[in-house]
C-alpha cells in the first residue's frame, strides 16, 4: 500500500512527492519496519496457540502487542512532531523538511490506528478468517477515495487533507475488523476479555517481537539511508523524487508467501533453492 502511494506521487510536482517520499520513508523508519517486526512475533505466538487448540490465547496475545504497540507510539509520536527540526538538523533540504514536517504531524492518528490493525488482522489470520480483511480492505477502499478527493480538493486542505483522510481510512478498517471480532460467531472459540493473563504474555510478545524488529529494522534502514543521503546533494528535490520510480509494485514477490514457500518444499525439497533465487533476482 505505501508504495502504491509514493508511485501515485510521480503524477505530481517534485516538491510534492519529495517531501511526502521523505515523509513515507521517515514512518517506514519509525513505524513501519518495528511493526512489522513485531507483529511477525505475533502471528508466530497466535499460530502456536491455534495450533496447540489454546484457543483463548489468541485474545491474550493480541491484547498484549496491542498494549506494547500503543506504549511504543508515544515516542514515534513526539518524533514524528519534531520532524521538521530533526531533518533541518541532519542537512536535509529545508523547504522538504518543513512540508514533512507538518504531514508527519497530520499523519499522528494514523500511527495509532495501525498498531490496532495489525494485531487485528494477525488475529484473525491465525484462525484463517480472510474474507473478513477482504471485505474490510474493499469496504475502507470505498471509503478512502470520496474522504480524500474532499480533503484534498473540496476543502483544499492539500497533504494536510491526504494525511488525515489515511488516518481516518486506517481507523475505520480497525473499528471495522474490531467490530467483527468481538461480535462475530467464527470468534466465538477464541474471544476472551481482558484479564491478568494479558499482562503474563507481554513478556512472551516482547522475546520474540524485538529480536524479529531488529532484523527487519537492519534490513529496511539500509535502503532508508539512501533517501537522506538523496537530501544533501545538490538538487534534493529532484533527487529524492527520481527515488520514487524505485518504488515499484511486483507482482511476483506476492507469490513468495512464507506459507506457500513452507507448503511446497514439504512436496518438493529442491524447489526451495530455485524460489529463493527467483526472489533475489526480482530484488
């Protein structure tokens, strides 16, 4: 979704998808990679106890990342306000900084929203529920583009409107998939009130989440280092924009599931190495 988004920016000024490419990028840094990171620990954790048919561990697990997610959003959060002055202060462009800035401070609802989401949608993988997230992402989508075109366009608020209707889309899946989860009868097995128990398996979360974030964080941060080198050269507007065409959308990597990758090799060792490579070629 985020890189739809930047190639989305190529139709528009430099300046324009400059400082919002900077923008991605920086959330990528502070949020995305760590949540990524740490909800892989999740999906492990609620794959082992739905595998282990303890059921009601599913809720507990989720509560718990949902709590240290929320706990980690503060900081990002105080970051993501200061942004202006923390690009200015690493020689970055400062026309870019102050526009990513004040998008990095519209973009603070989004932030909570998606360490509700993920855990959600980890949640309800784990017990192979997919038609609920397809029918949140399609029902969201629906809502995105009208709230967006009016931000953006009727109400001229520009990359501030933009921010704020992703906010509020991100919101919306997540009071869309919370809804279910806590009324729908393919739940039932697995929905638990919040309990002391929640508490006993943050410590289980956070074993396997940090380990997880670091790897993910030491292999996004390299490729996020070249946007701030791109921001101290001599034409940084135009340099961070021709990054975008690097963001693009391959359709082969969706086939490089982690699940269809374990499913095949159970039929066909071999196939592995052949996968493998076709990943690193298409890298």
């Amino acid at each position: 979704m985020k890189k739809l988004k930047i190639s989305e920016m190529l139709r528009r000024g430099q300046l324009l998808h400059s400082y919002k490419l900077r923008m991605l990028k920086q959330k990528g840094i502070c949020l995305q990679s760590v949540l990524y990171g740490m909800t892989s620990a999740l999906e492990t954790l609620c794959g082992q106890a739905h595998g282990a048919k303890q059921h009601k561990k599913l809720s507990s697990y989720t509560y718990g990342a949902i709590i240290c997610l929320l706990l980690f959003c503060i900081p990002v959060a105080i970051l993501w306000i200061y942004m202006e002055k923390i690009l200015i202060l690493i020689h970055q462009d400062p026309l870019i900084s102050r526009e990513a800035g004040k998008f990095s401070i519209w973009s603070i609802p989004a932030l909570f929203s998606c360490v509700i989401l993920q855990p959600l949608v980890c949640y309800l993988q784990s017990q192979y529920l997919v038609l609920p997230l397809l029918a949140s992402s399609v029902v969201t989508l629906a809502f995105h583009v009208p709230i967006c075109w009016a931000f953006v366009f009727k109400f001229k608020m520009g990359s501030k409107g933009a921010a704020l209707a992703i906010g509020l889309s991100y919101w919306f899946n997540a009071i869309f998939l919370g809804l279910y989860a806590m009324y729908s009868l393919k739940c039932d097995a697995t929905r638990a009130p919040i309990s002391m128990e929640v508490f006993s398996t943050i410590k289980d979360f956070l074993c396997l989440g940090i380990p997880s974030a670091l790897v993910v964080c030491l292999e996004w941060w390299a490729y996020e280092v070249v946007i701030l080198l791109a921001g101290i050269m001599k034409n940084p507007q135009l340099e961070t924009s021709v990054l975008s065409i690097r963001q693009s959308f391959s359709i082969p990597l969706l086939l490089l599931n982690t699940h269809i990758l374990n499913l095949l090799t159970l039929i066909y060792n071999p196939l592995e190495k052949v996968l493998t490579f076709v990943y690193q070629f298409y890298q």
